[in-house]
C-alpha cells in the first residue's frame, strides 16, 4: 500500500460512511427488534453473515478477483458476483439441492417435512441455520490457512480461474473433514432421538464441558485472528519464510500456518476463559449465560472477531497507523492498538448504552441468543468488500 | 529469523502450550459472603396454572411472524384466545407452625386468571389480606400482563419485581393499556396503589425466614431482562428453588447457592418453569443440563411451563428425580396441546411439597 498525506483524513471520513452505511445494513437486515426484516434470529441471520463472508472470500481471496484501481465501478461486477454466489449458496444449494437431496438438516423444509420432535419452522431453520454456520466456520478457517501457507502454490503462474477453482476444490474437501470431525457429532446429538447412525456423539464432551462444538468455534476464530495479524501486520511473517519469487507459499508453510492457528488458537482461547473465569467464577457443565461452557466459547470466538473487526479498521481505514524500522516495534505497537481497538468495540457492544441503541439489543452478557458474532461477521464482510471489490476509495492512491 | 531456528521456536512453543495446560485453571473468582436466609420447615407448591399458552405452534406463529425471540413482546399482536398464564402459591411452614402464604406471577389472560383464582381461592385470600405479597418472577407476558386479577382484590399488595423495568410494564401497572398493531394486547383498570420493591442482583430480599428472592439480571427473550428466583432453606433438607421461567439456569441457581448462601450447599430440589427446552426442540445443551443436575444430587425436582416435556421426560429417563403430575390438570377447562401422559410435569392443580 502506498501512503499519502490525505491517507488518514480520507481514512477517517470513510470509516464514518462505513458506519452510517453498517448502521442501516443492520437496521434493514438484522436488527431483531427494530429491524425491517429481522432476520437476527439468532442464529440465521449469524448463518447468512457467514455465508456472504465466505462469498466475499472466495470472489477476491480464492479467484482472486480483485479491484486493484482506483475506478469504484470495477468493484460492483465482483460485488454482484460475491451476493449472488451468496444466494446461490445458501438458498439454492443448501437449502434446495443438499437439504432436499442429501442431508436433511441443511434445510429447515427438509427438516419440517421429517415430522421430528419440535420440527417446525423455527427450530429446524435456526438448526439449520447452525449447520450451515458450522460448514461456513470450517470453510474460511480452512482457506485462511491455505491462503497464508500455499499461497497460490502449487498453482502458480496458471491463469486466475485455474487457481481459483483447484483452491477451491482442495479447500471444500478439507473442509469437509473439518467439518465432519468438529462439528457434524454436534449435528448428530441436536434431534431426538440422537442420530447415532449417521454420526458420532461429541466426542469433546469431557474437555470442553458441553457437547456443542461452539467449543471449536472459540479455538477456530482466535486461531484465524492470529493468522490475520501475521498477514496484515507483521507482512505475512513467517509465512513469508517460506515463499520465493516463483511460488507463493510451499507445504511447510501450510503446516506452519495450521499449527500457528490450532496452537495459537488454543492459546488465545486459554488466556481468554481464563480472564472470563477470574470475572465469572469457572464455568460449569449445564450452566446458563456466563456459567455456561457453551457462553464461554462462543465468546472466545466473539472476542476474537472482536480484535479482527478492529483489525480491519486500522489496517484499511489507518494503514496500520505505524510503521517503524523496527520490525518488532512495529508489530509490538500494532498488536497494541489492534488489541485496545478490540477491546474498544467490545465495551461498546456490551456497554449497557451506546451498543444495545446501536445493535438493537438487551443489554448484558452471556446471552448466546443474542451472540455479537452476526454484526461483527456481517461488519468485516463490510470492510472486506470496501477493500477488495473497491480498493478502499479514496483512502489509497 | 531463519527458518530452522523458527521450526524450532514452534516446536518449543508446543512444548510450552502442552506444560500450561497442565497448570489448570487459573485463580477463581472472589467467593461473595454468604447471606444467611434462615431455614423454614417445609415448602408446599399448589399450581395454580402453568400453561401460560395453550397452543405451542399458535405462540411460535406470533413471535416467528413478528421478527422472531429478540422482537419486543408489546409490538406483538398475540392471539388473545391463546392467552392462558403462569401462577404458583407457595405455603410456607415457619418452623413455629405458622404459615405464611406467597403468590408468585399473576398470569396473562385475565379471563383464565380470574378462573384460575377463583378455583383455587386465591381471589379470596388476596382480599383477606392471607395473601399480601406477590413477587413477579420477572416481566414477560405470560407471568405478569393478567395483573388485573390480583389487584382487583387487593390494589396495595406488596410487590417485588426486577427492577429492569421497561415503561410499558409501567403503563399497565399503574392503569394503563398497550396496543401492538392496532390491537390492544393488555389493559389494567385497577392502577397498583401499593409498595412496589424493585429488585437488583446486589442482594438478596428476605420474605420469611427461610424463604428469600434474589435477582439476576440476565437479558431474556422478547427484550426482556432479569428474573426473580425465590429460594426457600427447608430445614434438615436444603435448598428450593422455585422459578417461574428459570431464564438465568437451574444449575446457575444452585451454584448461586452454594457460593452465596449460608447452608447452599445441600440443593434439595427446584420447583418452576426450568426454561431449557421451551419449543420441544432438541439441542445437546440439554444433555450438558441433565449431566450438570446429577453433580448437584437433587433430591426432588418438580417441573413444568417453559421446562419442555421432551428435556422432562428425558431427565426422568436418565435418572433425575423428576416429581410426576397427575391428571388433575384435565379437570381445568382448558389443556395445554403438549401435555401427555408421561405426566412428568407437575400441571394445573398439582401440588407438591418439600
């Protein structure tokens, strides 16, 4: 990225469109008590988030297309691109081709049409709704990894939809074992009777305390704010390591980038249910809110797309706001700002004012019903198309 | 840094994470003082109505067409034919031989609650002042928009409510109406007159000895917010809950009380609304809640309303004392469509003591 003067002035003034424009999105999307459509529910709304970010992802960082001149209108043919993939995804494929032809439990008709215990509209598309957030979960972690460790590789110096589509092959069939591992056995135990026949119970019951994979969620979204740090403020170190002018990225590399995430994850997961445990006592198999193991993780993952949110903010809207020769330095005070930013818009969405106003809400914690993933999922697709789809106009020249 | 001293930072790294893990969980939280609430001798639970609604899917309609759980309850329409309520008289034994008698909730339609009361003498005890206390375990419609139905007979009665108070729940306190749509979904022509005490989690208020309310703030469903628990020390027993939705947990309660008050550790038993499986639908917290009860060891666990007959019978199953209902219920005009003949709620009429 190459610095103006105007960077930060420009910064500033779009990061406030991007309020206004997040602000109204919510209130027409989401928004559970005030909204027009109210599809906060909670979780669709949280599952149509994913999806549109997995979109957004799969347009600019799978294909690669990318909007890298300052012409604004070469940004809405991948913008349309990226919200009709988005519906072709969600509606068409899960919930008309694989719920009705595959798997039940992607479609909420599918599901109503069983005739199961409490197998009606609501509860089989919030069920639904969480499959579908559990496949969007293990597809970005998985192409996030893939992105930082191969790059292109072992695709690179082929034409663009080339790559594309072998990354994204290779990506959806790792994905799917992510999937079948982490978060299917959640799936099995959520009807009754439990579908032992079509998969495993929770097999983290004992070390996680609940069987609900929101456990994996927790270790998966710190581990992705980890590799995003790396990526946008430590110039892909070390994972820069391992390239070289003719390849983008290699197989230590990967491995690299998946043990950074699963041990740094867990990491970020240790320190942050510590710290809720200081405040909140331990949790406890069975408890509600913040006692609740469940609560615990999801707000490790909430936390975590926390600190990427404000990632994305100073990265794109303040250009990371310092750059010293210090490599270190640089990266130290990054972490800082990022951090306090983080932790900047978690006291606003918990604060008992400004955040419920804004995200239409009941103040307090510990509610899942009422998880801050949805908006800060649905604030970085925001960001993502500004920067990828519309290179950030007019912050970069 | 070159790349094999980084391999080797990694692996170092991993070693390190494996030796913190080791450590266990960091330090705890600060235990509160236990307030000591006294003990009382027994604790006897008549139900007065539990089927807050009468048609589970009827109920899931209105809030599904209307924005979904976080929609604020007054900007729903409800079917006013659906409209049933949640009320409990507690008896409470004094060691002494005194008892000293408790309304909890006030229901949702006025019509049933009016039926309610009279079948069961309520309307009368409120008159006489036998009754001249009310908590309301917490905001929703269907445990406090029928408050008509006490203050008629008695306008002054002293009521504990969570202090997390919407103005709407005012308006209707204080003699007044709301509409959602057009369409009037409560009214109250008797304004309350008397000692409202707003309640906070701070604290615990003590009724009787033995029998206290605490306060957890927690934001509900349909944008509401807190909940009253009444926790009652039956002496040589233990600890009672009873709730009318349970909102902040069963087990949150019982931990609550073991942290919090004198003697908490001996849980006996929970009476109320468990809040765990509200729409008969399945999740695997259920089972962590099933596994989580049995680390507690209750001795007798009454249950119905927002419980879930599913989670109900599944608890049973597995071992949990669940205290069985009779037919009582299907002597009351109307029925609640998810009832069975598992009877593993305690329904209308039943009674139950500790």
């Amino acid at each position: 990225m190459t610095t103006t003067k105007n960077n930060y002035l420009f910064g500033l003034i779009a990061f406030v469109v991007m309020i206004v424009v997040n602000f109204a999105l919510w209130r027409l999307f989401f928004a559970p008590s005030k909204g027009v459509f109210k599809l906060f529910t909670p979780m669709y709304g949280l599952s149509l988030a994913a999806v549109y970010f997995y979109s957004v992802m799969l347009v600019a960082d799978v294909f690669g297309w990318k909007n890298e001149t300052g012409n604004v209108a070469k940004g809405i043919a991948p913008l349309i691109s990226s919200v009709v993939i988005f519906y072709v995804v969600y509606y068409v494929f899960f919930w008309n081709i694989l719920g009705n032809f595959g798997i039940t439990y992607f479609s909420p008709q599918a599901l109503i049409a069983t005739g199961g215990t409490g197998l009606e509209i609501w509860n089989a598309r919030e069920n639904s709704s969480l499959a579908i957030l559990f496949v969007m979960t293990a597809l970005i972690w998985v192409t996030m990894i893939w992105n930082t460790g191969f790059g292109n590789s072992p695709w690179d110096g082929l034409q663009k939809r080339v790559i594309g589509f072998s990354k994204f092959s290779a990506t959806a069939f790792i994905s799917t074992i992510f999937y079948a591992i982490f978060f299917h056995p959640n799936i099995t135990a959520l009807f009754q009777p439990k579908q032992i026949f079509a998969g495993v119970l929770p097999w983290w019951d004992g070390i996680a305390m609940t069987a609900s994979s929101f456990y994996h969620l927790g270790w998966m979204f710190a581990g992705l704010f980890i590799l995003m740090f790396l990526n946008d403020c430590m110039d892909g170190f070390p994972f820069n390591l391992f390239r070289s002018e003719e390849k983008s990225g290699s197989w230590i590399g990967a491995v690299v980038a998946l043990v950074i995430a699963v041990v740094g994850g867990y990491i970020f997961m240790y320190i942050a249910e510590a710290i809720m445990s200081y405040y909140w006592y331990e949790p406890f198999t069975g408890g509600n809110y913040t006692d609740d193991p469940r609560f615990r993780h999801v707000h490790t993952a909430e936390i975590a797309a926390f600190f990427m949110l404000a990632l994305m903010v100073v990265k794109v809207f303040f250009n990371n706001v310092v750059e010293f020769a210090n490599k270190w330095l640089t990266a130290v005070i990054r972490l800082v700002v990022v951090s306090g930013a983080g932790m900047l818009l978690y006291f606003f969405y918990y604060s008992e004012t400004l955040g419920p106003v804004y995200v239409d809400r009941v103040p307090g914690t510990g509610n899942i019903d009422a998880t801050s993933l949805c908006w800060t999922i649905m604030s970085m697709a925001l960001i993502l198309v500004y920067d990828k789809f519309f290179n950030a106009f007019p912050i970069r020249k | 840094m070159k790349r094999r001293n980084f391999l080797k930072a990694m692996g170092a790294t991993a070693a390190g994470v494996g030796a913190a893990a080791t450590i266990g969980a960091p330090s705890k939280a600060l235990a509160a003082k236990k307030a000591d609430i006294g003990e009382c001798k027994s604790l006897k639970i008549t139900v007065l109505s539990e089927t807050s609604w009468f048609d589970n899917d009827q109920f899931k309609k209105d809030i599904v067409d209307n924005g979904g759980a976080s929609t604020n309850q007054y900007d729903i329409p409800w079917d006013p034919k659906n409209a049933g309520g949640y009320a409990t008289l507690l008896e409470i034994e004094q060691l002494d031989g005194t008892v000293n008698k408790l309304l909890l909730d006030t229901g949702w339609s006025n019509e049933w609650m009016d039926y309610v009361f009279d079948r069961h003498g309520i309307d009368k005890m409120i008159a006489s002042k036998e009754i001249d206390t009310m908590v309301i375990s917490h905001w929703h419609l269907d445990h406090y928009w029928g408050i008509e139905s006490t203050l008629k007979h008695n306008d002054k009665i002293k009521i504990y409510g969570p202090e997390t108070m919407f103005p709407e729940d005012e308006t209707l306190l204080y003699g007044g109406k709301n509409e959602a749509k057009g369409m009037v979904i409560n009214k109250n022509d008797v304004p309350f007159k008397g000692e409202l005490i707003k309640t906070n989690p701070k604290e615990f208020y003590q009724l009787y000895p033995g029998v206290a309310i605490k306060e957890f703030d927690v934001p509900i469903l349909l944008r509401v917010r807190g909940e009253n628990i009444i926790y009652v020390n039956v002496k040589d027993k233990g600890i009672v809950t009873v709730t009318g939705c349970c909102h902040p947990g069963l087990l949150t309660l019982y931990s609550t009380a073991r942290r919090q008050i004198k003697g908490g550790d001996k849980i006996y038993g929970c009476y109320g609304g468990l809040h765990i499986s509200l729409f008969e639908n399945w999740d695997p917290k259920m089972d962590d809640i099933i596994k989580g009860a049995k680390a507690f060891n209750p001795q007798k666990m009454g249950c119905n309303h927002c419980t879930g007959w599913v989670w109900a019978e599944n608890a049973a199953k597995a071992g949990l004392p669940i205290v069985k209902g009779t037919d009582t219920y299907k002597t009351y005009p109307r029925t609640s469509a998810v009832a069975k003949d598992t009877n593993v709620f305690l329904t209308n009429g039943d009674t139950v003591v500790f």
